[in-house]
C-alpha cells in the first residue's frame, strides 16, 4: 500500500489589507505631485490668459496743423476763401482731426505726438500720411503749388 504523499505547499503570506491601501495612496500622492509640478511648470502659459498686444502710433500733429494753416492762408491771399470763414473752416479741421485720431483710439490704437516722442520701437507707425491723405479726401487740406503756380480754386 502507498501512503498517500501529502504536498506541502508553502503559507501563503497574509498582506494586510492596510498597508496595501497605504502604498496605493503613497503611490498616486507621488503620481499626483509630479503631474501638478509639470503643470505648473510647463503647462501655465497655455492656462493662463495672455496680456493684449496694445498697439501705439503716432502723428506728427504740428506738421499737418502748420500745413493747414500755410494752405488756409494760402487760399485766402489768393481770394478762394474769405476771411470770414476762416474760423468755421479751422472748426471743421479740428472736428475732423478729433474724428479721425477717435477712429483709431475705438480701435485700440493708442496715438502719441510725434513731437513729444523721444524714442519708439520700428513697429510703431506714423501714422501721419494716412491722415494728411485722409483730410485731403474731405477737401480739408489741399496741397500747395510751388511758389509762382496760382492755387487751384
């Protein structure tokens, strides 16, 4: 008769249900805390909003009121305008000045006087020409012939 050969198998250790809960908990405190540093590190110039680009021009403002009044006087030695409107037609070029420097402030164009100015960046326009051009769209500034050309009416 064979004596039946019992198998010994070895214990199995008992894990405590405890320090397996610990680990875990250790485990994604570690993931957790490495996740947030590379978040706050990398990550914070796509969460955050972005300040605005604010734009600047500027005008050489003396320059075109000093052409105006070289072409208002211009126009009035030459008997095109009357004195008397001389100071409704200065009003309407100052009205139009204010529309135009306004229409770039409602766009979010800040305008400094070039006069003032000391330095400025290349990206910052003149914006000079555009106007000088824009008033004499509106018939408020016309260009003024050399001297010996009569002016035209």
């Amino acid at each position: 008769m064979s004596d039946p050969v019992e198998s010994q198998t070895s214990p199995t250790p008992r894990t405590n249900p405890l320090m397996l809960l610990v680990s875990d908990a250790f485990l994604i405190a570690i993931v957790s805390t490495l996740i947030s540093v590379g978040v706050l590190k990398f990550g914070a110039q796509y969460f955050t909003p972005q300040p605005e680009r604010q734009n600047f021009a500027i005008v050489n403002f003396d320059d075109l009121v000093q052409e105006y009044g070289m072409n208002l006087n211009a126009q009035v030695e030459a008997g095109i305008v009357p004195m008397a409107d001389m100071g409704a037609r200065t009003t309407a070029f100052t009205e139009e000045m204010k529309k135009r420097l306004s229409a770039y402030a409602d766009a979010g164009t800040v305008v400094f006087r070039s006069e003032s100015l000391l330095a400025a960046p290349s990206e910052v326009e003149d914006i000079t020409p555009q106007l000088r051009k824009d008033l004499m769209a509106a018939g408020l500034l016309k260009s003024i012939p050399p001297k010996g050309q009569p002016l035209a009416k």
